[in-house]
C-alpha cells in the first residue's frame, strides 16, 4: 500500500479545546473568515449535498432554531462541496416551496478546503460529499464540540442547542453538566482535585451554604445556578 | 461579493454599511447601527476597503473621504 492510499484526504479531525482551523471562504452571504466571527460563538456546520431532502428537513430545521441561537450569541455557518450558485438556488427553491427563509451564510466550499481541514470528508461513507457534521467553537476562535452524523441520519435541532447551553452554563459557572442536562437544572460541581477538598465537600456547612446542594458522593455533587 | 457588485454598484448591505461610516465607527458600531450581524459587517467592510470606498485606521472605519 502506497503511502497516498494509507492517508487518504479529508480524514484529518481537529482536537477539541484547540485554535479551529482558520478559513476564508465565499458564501451565500459573501466571504467570511473564521475571525469575523470572533466574539460571537459559532455553530459551523456541513451537509451532503444541495437539492437533497435530508439536508432540506434540516436546512428549515437549522433556520428554525437561528433565532434561538442568536438569543444565545451564537450564528450559525453550513457548508457544502457545491457552488454558491447552487447554494443559492436551492435556499430560493426551499423559500419558495416551503416559506422558509434561510438567514444565515452557506459555504461554497468546492476546493474542500475548509471541508478538509475540519474532517468532514468521510471517504468511507462517501469521497464527494461532507458528513453531517457540527463544530461548536466560542467566541475565542477554539474548538469546543464536535458531532458527526451519517449521511442517512439528519441530525436532532433541540440537542445543538442544548450543546450551546451546557457550553456556556460551564463557561460562565465553572461547572459540568449531568447527562440529559437541560437548562435549569442542577449543574455538577467540579470534582475535588485533593483529599481537603474532598472532605470540606462532605461537610454539612458546604452544604448550608450551596445553593440547592444535592450530594451522592464525594465525586459527585450538584448545586443549582441561577439561568443566565 | 456581497457589498460591491461586480459592475462597481453596491449593494443594500453595502450602502448600509458605507452609510454607518460617514463618521468613523467601530465594527460593532456598524453593526449597532445597521442591524446586520457582526461577521457579515466585519465582511463588508473588508470589501469596501479593498474597493477604495472605506479606510481603516485601527479599530475605525470611515467613509474614504471622511478617513478617521
């Protein structure tokens, strides 16, 4: 096997907690870097193909949910190996069919630039199109979720957004959020990183003084946070 | 291009974010006072100053004529 056949383009993933991999490229709403949107935080996101009917329940799914992500100061980015003047085509198709507007940009990416470098390109499942993919990053510019969907599945709006939230409840209260954590219930706090911490955790003025304290263990304690 | 037609003309967004820089302002001014979002301002701008129409000194972006 030659080393080309070994490492096939577009299998490359960025790392969480990492710089996103920088990018300028034409969308529907003209050329956007990965920097404009600097202190916003940003859903970026990839679908197969235009003119497909997974991707058209979900592209009305996405602008549904777009003014929930800018209450949340969050925009939102799709991406596809077709031109600008398909992406375009098909969101004045989908308006017209269907009433829905799409308000946010869509990248023309048919070099796969930007496809490659975040790893949406899936050669397994399929060379020319990009998976379902979503990149969470903040508003720093750095990498902080990523979720891969097959080509046959479209993806769940109330779960990215629920992503959002648990991101920022974390970011803004130095917490973790439980499994199936929704906004508005109890957050995780920390683990104690040392015996002392760990003990004043189980004491009962710890939790006098913790908001809402639910306790199970040493290692696993709730409190509740005021929603933002 | 999404604020200087291929002709030279500009579009709405264009006009809108050339208008918010008669006067120096920041990006996020722009943005305050065209309601268009910040990314798509700091965009629009980048193109307005490759056209010749905005300069930029710093953090302001002003109207060529009117540079900051």
């Amino acid at each position: 096997m030659t080393a080309t056949e070994q490492e096939p383009v577009g299998v490359g993933l960025p790392r969480l907690g990492e710089p996103a991999p920088a990018f300028e490229a034409v969308t529907t709403q003209g050329t956007v870097r990965l920097s404009d949107f600097e202190g916003s935080w940003l859903v970026l996101f990839s679908h197969p193909a235009d003119f497909t009917p997974v991707c058209t329940t979900e592209f009305m799914a996405f602008a549904e949910i777009y003014p929930k992500l800018q209450e949340r100061h969050t925009e939102l980015l799709g991406l596809s190996i077709d031109s600008v003047y398909s992406h375009i085509a098909w969101v004045r198709n989908i308006e017209e069919k269907t009433g829905v507007k799409i308000p946010f940009p869509v990248i023309a990416d048919l070099d796969r630039k930007v496809a490659t470098a975040y790893g949406m390109l899936m050669p397994g499942e399929s060379k020319t199109e990009t998976s379902r993919c979503v990149f969470v990053i903040d508003p720093r510019g750095v990498l902080r979720a990523m979720i891969y969907y097959p080509l046959t599945t479209g993806r769940n709006m109330d779960e990215i957004l629920r992503l959002v939230d648990a991101l920022q409840m974390a970011d803004a209260n130095q917490v973790a959020t439980p499994a199936n954590w929704r906004p508005g219930d109890k957050v995780i706090i920390p683990t104690p990183p040392t015996v002392e911490v760990a003990a004043e955790r189980m004491s009962d003025d710890f939790a006098r003084k913790t908001e809402g304290f639910e306790r199970v263990d040493w290692y696993l304690c709730k409190k509740s946070v005021a929603p933002a | 291009m999404a604020c200087v037609n291929a002709d030279g003309t500009l579009s709405a967004s264009g006009r809108a974010i050339l208008g918010a820089v008669e006067q120096p302002a920041t990006p996020e001014q722009v943005a305050a006072a065209t309601g268009l979002p910040l990314f798509r301002v700091r965009s629009g701008l980048r193109e307005l100053v490759a056209a010749g129409l905005v300069s930029e000194d710093g953090l302001l972006f002003a109207a060529a004529s009117r540079a900051p």
